[in-house]
C-alpha cells in the first residue's frame, strides 16, 4: 500500500522482536498515526457516552429501544451489501488466537471462517500482538507451518480448503501501551485493524477473501458509525472501492442488544451480519444492572443457558433483525471442548455442543461458533441438516418472533438461584484464567471449557454482584467479602497442591488471587478486568 504519510509515525517502544521489521514498517506506523489523529477523540467522546448511559441504568434500572433512532427501525426499504463470495456460506466458524500453531490449525478446520483473535482470545503481550500480525502476513503468503515437541509437522492444506480469515481487534476501551502518537498511546483496536488492514488488504482483495472484520464489545451505534468511518478513510488511503471492507458485529452487550437494527444501518454498505456473543452478554447484564436489586442476580453461570427465556427473546430478535435486513446471524461460542484422552468427556461435550448447534440451526441462525477442530463436523452436521447445499436461511424472516424491551432483561424469569458451589466454581475459573492471561495466554482451556477473558469477566462480576445484594446461597451462607477471600484462599490453596511447589512458583498465582479480589470486591467496580490486569502484564 502507498500514501502520503503524515508529518510522524507512530513510536514503537516496546523491545524488539524478531521479524518485526515485517509488520511494524515505517509506512505502516504512519498509517496507524493517522488512524489515531483522526478517531482517537472520538473514541474517547464514546467511551465517556459509556459511562453516562451505565449511570442512567442504574438510576432507572431499565432499558429500551431507542425512540430517535425509530425511523431507522420502521423504514422496511434498506438492507445491508450482499455478501461477497466468501462469507455467503458461514454454516461453521472456529475462533482463536493468532498463534502460529493455532493459524495453521484453524485455517486447516474444515470451518468456513476463522475468527483470528487480537481480543479475548488473545492476552495482549508485544509479541502476541506483533508476531500474531506476522503469522497472518506469513498465512496468506503460505510460507507458514508449524512443528510441535512431539516433532510432528503442520502444513497448510489447499487454498481452496483454508478457512476465511476474519479478524477480530480489540475492543475500543483498550490501548496499546507499546504504540504512541504525540506522546499517548493508540487504542489498541486502532492498532491491530491498521497493521492488518495496511499490510494485507491488497492481497487478500487478491485471493478473493477479504479483508474481514469482527467487531467486538460494541455498545451503541454511534460507536459502529465510528468503525464506519474507520472502514471509509482506510479504504481511501488504500485506493480501494468502498464497501471492500466487512464487518460482522458481536451483539454482545445489552446495549446493543437495543440497537440491533441501527448497527447494521450504520455498517450497512460494510455490514455482513450479527454476531451472538453468549459470554460477553451475560457480563454485560451483569455489569449493567449489577447495583439493579434482586431481580437482576444472575444464577450460577452454567445455569444460565441459552433456554433461558431473556436469551432466547436476545437470540431471536438477532436471528430476525439480521434476516430482516439481508445480513448473516451467527450462532455463539459452544465453550465445551472434546477430550482425546477421556471417552466419556469426548462424548458429553458432542451432546452438548450437537444440541446447542441443533437449536440454532433450527432458530434460523446461518451458522455458529466452535472453539476446537473437533467439534468443526459436529456443528457442520447441525447446519447441514437443515441447510442442505443452501448457503444459509435468509429467507427465515422469523416474522413470528416479537421481543418487548422487557423480555432482554427478564433476568428474574429464572428459577435457579446462586449455589456455593456455584461461588467456588466461579473463583476456581476466574483465578486460573487471570494466572493463564498474566503468563499471555487468552484461550484456556479449564475444567473441560473453553474460558476466554469474557467468561472470566462473568465470574469475577457475578462474585460483586452477590456480594453487593448479600446473596444467600443454598447452604444458608450468606456471600461476603470474607466468605470470598475464604474461598479464594482455599482455592489457591489447591492449585499449590496440584502443582507442586517448583511448578506453583513458576505461575503467577499470587498476582491472579490478589487482582480477582481487587476486581471482584472492590466498591468501584472496574469496567474491564483487563485494564488493571494490563498493567501486571509483562512485555
């Protein structure tokens, strides 16, 4: 890519990596400078709307559609791009981080998309950041391959049977420490879309299959409007039509949830489709209402299923919206994840992950989310029963569905209630993952789950939540701040046992007991559990 350069680049200040000189080239960082000096405040406007509408809703403890936005939502003539060639058929999507063996794997799946993760997937070291950008780089150029201890070798298969890239960036809230521009630093969303977009646009308008984008942590339209015009100047910059660029969009905040219809309006010419991010969801509502009273505490997580009648009313509003306006509706995470060495393991995370694709096949979602290659034919078996050799089911209006602003946020609609051993599940997760995340790993597999920062940030708020509504739980005990520290301490107890004391030392379990505590006790609520932990997180 050529363009005129800004009057300065942006500033790396991170140590050098091996091959960096690849992705962070002086064209590229002028590139993300510009990026930076054109969207940065806005961003920042944004982020600031963030904390103004949190404070409505604890104020009101409601949401609902937006009245000035109704025109948009009445107007029955618009409708986002077609889908180009390569995201019409979208029947299964694995995700994961951009490590090199995770590349090669994802691209050889067997899924129709892979969903690169620079987000909650991904701990945002230096070098996952850098070398993740290098992996993609080498990908489309096909000079990449891996080898494992065991000596054994991985290659990409055929062009025609990889996967399609579509990459998600951070979410708008993060900066990248590493990345200044007039002394501050660049959101790391800014980031990770520019060296993508900058080094790969052109050559994969080539191989026909991008460049694609999962936008992640969206609250409102305003904040899609803002990628809208990210998307329009880059393409500029780049000399490339617009409407090049697509988007897909995680719904998976409760926000958002609200502005369905609007999103995909602002996107419209870069629309692809909605996401339903399961996980995130259920944190945002947390977060959102977690000062709201009774009737908005949440059961244990894994009571919390897609059955539950406020994720259904979600899911199928989505399901609808997207069909109404000719755009994709993608199924979420199924976090089970098969084991080679346990059968029976094996088998009860095929059930579960069969009935969970199953159900929204038959929903009328044109595809789904799987977290391992094992489970790539199991979702494809779902889809494909009711597919067929159709590319997916827009013709599903689902004019039948109707969801009222009340049903999103029916919480007390669920019968289970908070468990003890729902608790300690919750900081058993939530301190293995910091630990994982600390050490720069984003995909941690965790009791036979798939736990990423967004299940993470689930349990540790639903550890506030109770505390703050002084839960009772089914062993008579109430939840406190000294029964927390009690657990957590007996947690962290148990892991120093399993390990071993070299294997103990050698972790960063101190640092995830103590933040859980911070993050999930503290009176002020932190936004992110990865904000503070960002600042223990090494280079």
């Amino acid at each position: 890519m050529s363009a005129p350069a800004p009057s300065s680049p942006a500033t790396v200040t991170a140590r050098p990596l091996e091959r960096q000189e690849e992705v962070l080239t002086r064209p590229a960082l002028a590139f993300v400078a510009e990026l930076h000096r054109r969207f940065t405040p806005r961003r920042d406007e944004l982020l600031a709307r963030r904390a103004g509408r949190r404070a409505e809703i604890a104020r009101t403890g409601r949401l609902d559609f937006l009245p000035e936005t109704a025109a948009v939502r009445e107007d029955p003539s618009w409708r986002v791009a077609p889908a180009p060639p390569a995201l019409e058929d979208r029947r299964v999507e694995i995700t994961g981080p951009t490590d090199r063996k995770m590349t090669v794997n994802a691209l050889n799946s067997g899924a129709r998309v892979w969903l690169a993760d620079f987000e909650d997937a991904s701990a945002p070291t230096w070098e996952n950041v850098v070398l993740g950008q290098l992996n993609l780089i080498d990908a489309f150029e096909r000079r990449i391959d891996f080898t494992d201890a065991r000596g054994k070798r991985y290659a990409l298969r055929p062009a025609e049977e990889l996967a399609t890239v579509v990459v998600r960036p951070r979410g708008w809230h993060l900066d990248e420490r590493h990345v200044t521009v007039d002394g501050r630093a660049v959101p790391g969303a800014l980031v990770d879309f520019g060296l993508y977009f900058f080094h790969n646009a052109h050559r994969l308008i080539a191989l026909g299959k991008g460049p694609y984008f999962y936008l992640p942590k969206t609250e409102s339209h305003l904040e899609a409007r803002l990628w809208n015009d990210v998307f329009v100047f880059a393409q500029e910059y780049a000399g490339l039509p617009r409407g090049t660029v697509r988007a897909t969009v995680l719904i998976e905040t409760i926000t958002a949830a609200y502005e369905m219809e609007e999103i995909l309006h602002e996107l419209r010419e870069h629309a692809s489709g909605l996401n339903a991010g399961r996980w995130d969801y259920l944190f945002s509502i947390i977060k959102n209402f977690r000062d709201g009273g009774p009737r908005f505490v949440l059961p244990d997580r894994n009571a919390v299923t897609m059955t539950a009648p406020f994720m259904r009313a979600y899911t199928e509003l989505l399901v609808r919206t997207c069909h109404k306006r000719g755009a994709h509706a993608i199924g979420g995470m199924a976090a089970f994840i098969p084991s080679r060495k346990d059968p029976a393991v094996n088998e009860a995370a095929f059930e579960k992950v069969k009935a969970d694709k199953d159900r929204e096949a038959r929903d009328g979602f044109d595809g789904s989310w799987v977290a391992h290659p094992d489970l790539v034919p199991v979702a494809r078996a779902s889809f494909d029963a009711v597919l067929g050799d159709r590319p997916h089911q827009k013709d599903r209006l689902r004019e039948d569905v109707s969801v009222t602003a009340d049903q999103l946020t029916a919480v007390d609609s669920l019968e289970a209630r908070p468990t003890f051993a729902g608790l300690r599940n919750a900081v058993a997760v939530a301190t293995r993952y910091i630990e994982a995340w600390l050490r720069g790993l984003g995909a941690v597999a965790i009791f036979n789950l798939m736990e990423d920062a967004a299940t993470a940030e689930i349990s540790r708020s639903q550890i506030w939540q109770w505390t703050a509504a002084g839960v009772v739980l089914d062993n008579g005990e109430k939840v406190t701040a000294d029964l927390v520290r009690a657990v957590a301490a007996e947690e962290l107890a148990a892991i120093r046992s399993e390990l071993g004391e070299e294997a103990y030392a050698a972790g960063r379990w101190q640092q995830a007991h103590d933040l859980l505590l911070k993050v999930a006790l503290d009176e002020d609520y932190a936004e992110f559990l990865t904000l503070p932990a960002y600042d223990l997180l090494g280079d």
